[in-house]
C-alpha cells in the first residue's frame, strides 16, 4: 500500500488497496510471480477485516477516492481503469480466498454514516469493483472527487454515474509541459480542476535543464476541459526554483508553497496567494531554508525545512481556512475527518 492508497471512513475504518507477490525461490525452482492486488476494509478497532474486493491480477501505485454518501472510487494507472464500489451492494465473498469462515450473509450492521462497520454475522464482506465508462488511460497517479464529479491521473474530468471522460487541455504550443502528478484539485462544486506541470520553453527537441524549468498551475472548465487559467508559481519571473505544497482555500482561492533557488545556491521559500488565475499575494518564510515537506491545515500551513544546519517544524498563519469539502481534502486534520462532497 502506500500514499494515497489509504483512506479513513467516517466511523475510522481504513479503506486501503494492497498489491504483493511470491517471491523467486530458485532453491525451490520457483520464480517471482506476476502482481496482485486487491481491495480491503479494515475496522478501526484492531484492523480487523471488515470486507475485501476479489484478487485482480497487476497491481503498482493506485489512488482511491471517498464519497461519503455512495462509495468509494478506485484508480488504477497500470491498465487506465476508473472503478466504484458501494458499500450498500456488498456481500459475503464465499469465492475471495479470504478466511470468511464459510459464513452466510445475514446483512450489513452499519453505522450512522459511511462504511459497514461490521457483518451482522462476523464473516467478510465483498466489494464489487464496477467500471466507470472506458476508464482514463495514460494517466498519472491521482483522483480528486467533488459533487459527483471526478478529477482522474490528471488527465480527464469523468462524472460518478460514467460516460465519457472529458479530457483536459494540456496542448503547450511550441513549449513542452509535462503534469506533475499531484497535486490535483477541484472545487467543491466540481466545476474546476487545478493541476500542476513542469514547464520547458525549448524548442530544438534537447533536454531542458533544471535552471530553465518553471512549473504552472492550470485551471480547466469540467464542461470541456478547456483551459480558464495559467499562470507560472514560482517565486520570481528570473530564477529558477521548486514548487513544493498546494491547497485549495475558501473562497475559491489556492495556496501555494514555492521556493526561488537564489544566485549563491541558497533557497528562499514563499508563501503564495492565487486567485482566478493571477499571484494576489506572496510572503517569504524567514531565513534561507531547505524545505522538506508542508501541509495546509485550518488557517495554517505546517512546514517542515532546515535553518542553519537544524531541521525545524513551523507553522504559519495563512489568512484564510483550507476547503474543507471534495477530496482529497489532502491536508484534513489529526481525526482523519474528510468531507467529499458540500
């Protein structure tokens, strides 16, 4: 499992996709076997098994999606599949390979809000992965849902109940742009996904060297894909720099997290405002840092950097709360509480 391969329910349980293989044992004459991969609901008290998906042949670095009113949304990047599957429809799995203990299905015992928190009859429920139209392939490792509508491997807006995806416009003209596979955004009614991409101003088909590289944020309509807005997010028009963190805020604007790699090889990193497609604000973090990592939580976003040799955790006001709504809602607080649609 991994990052964004694990997502919490609003009763705690854990919704997580799993892949493995056999090992090569040439002692044994044996050789490693192809991935596998599967589905799995785990109970917040004690990770019990709660319910599993049937075992599917490949397996890698797939992204799930909530929904607490309906289910749960699964993609898969290896073969482009785009997949939903309702807690309402399942069942006991007598044919997983899961230890079920042959039990019959007598029913679901549910909770108050989203996910099956125990069969009425201790044994394993299943989880029928259905297909969501021709799915998106060639897509990078990401999925963003809000109020039905889905944002997939940064490549195509599809909507819940499926048909075909509307794919987004990532024509660069004589430049070359490359998306970064996340962040991916939407607004929380759907109507707007934010992505991010690496930008190459050359021409002549060479390699684009790391100095010469900016990063973008593109704003895209779900009626068409078409792109509403572009605009460069690193700190400076005139050196080269890092992007590090993004957030979508109230109000419909985004916050970002860059860095600008200074003449003598120093960083200095920024806090940045953008809205309808313009910087409205920027704010430099004190000192010359290294950043590693950063979340945006409430009003504040936490950075982890180092400062004259000393790896620090620091936290900054940001002027206004993070969105709440739509998923990932990648920066929710300690409590795991995610909200995927208004």
């Amino acid at each position: 499992t991994g990052a964004g391969r694990v997502a919490l329910t609003t009763e705690g349980d854990v919704l997580t996709h799993v892949t493995w293989w056999s090992e090569a044992d040439p002692d044994a004459g044996t050789v490693r076997e192809p991935l596998r991969s599967r589905l799995v609901l785990l109970s917040a008290d004690a990770g019990v098994l709660l319910a599993a998906s049937a075992e599917e042949d490949g397996g890698g670095v797939a992204r799930l999606a909530v929904d607490d009113a309906r289910g749960a949304y699964l993609y898969t990047p290896w073969d482009g599949r785009l997949a939903f599957t309702s807690w309402m429809a399942a069942s006991v799995d007598a044919g997983s390979g899961m230890d079920g203990g042959g039990a019959m299905r007598v029913g679901l015992a549910s909770g108050p809000g989203f996910g099956p928190t125990a069969l009425a009859d201790g044994g394993v429920a299943s989880l029928l992965l259905e297909p969501l139209g021709p799915g998106v392939p060639g897509g990078a490792p990401s999925l963003a849902l809000a109020s039905g509508r889905l944002l997939a491997g940064a490549r195509a807006f599809v909507d819940t109940d499926g048909g075909v995806p509307v794919a987004l416009d990532w024509d660069g003209g004589a430049r070359t742009l490359s998306p970064l596979a996340e962040p991916v955004l939407l607004t929380p009614g759907g109507s707007v996904g934010h992505a991010f991409a690496l930008v190459c101003d050359r021409t002549d088909g060479t390699a684009c060297p790391v100095d010469e590289l900016r990063t973008v944020l593109r704003s895209f309509s779900f009626d068409d894909g078409h792109v509403l807005y572009e605009v460069d997010v690193l700190p400076t028009p005139v050196l080269p720099g890092t992007f590090h963190e993004a957030a979508l805020l109230e109000r419909g604007a985004l916050g970002v997290l860059a860095d600008a790699q200074l003449p003598n090889g120093e960083q200095q990193a920024w806090l940045e405002w953008f809205a309808s497609g313009q910087k409205v604000d920027m704010c430099p973090l004190p000192g010359r840092v290294q950043v590693a990592g950063a979340v945006f939580s409430g009003e504040v976003m936490h950075v982890v950097l180092r400062r004259d040799g000393v790896w620090l955790l620091e936290s900054y006001a940001v002027g206004q709360r993070t969105e709440a709504r739509g998923w990932p809602q990648r920066h929710a607080g300690p409590s795991g509480a995610r909200r995927a649609v208004p």
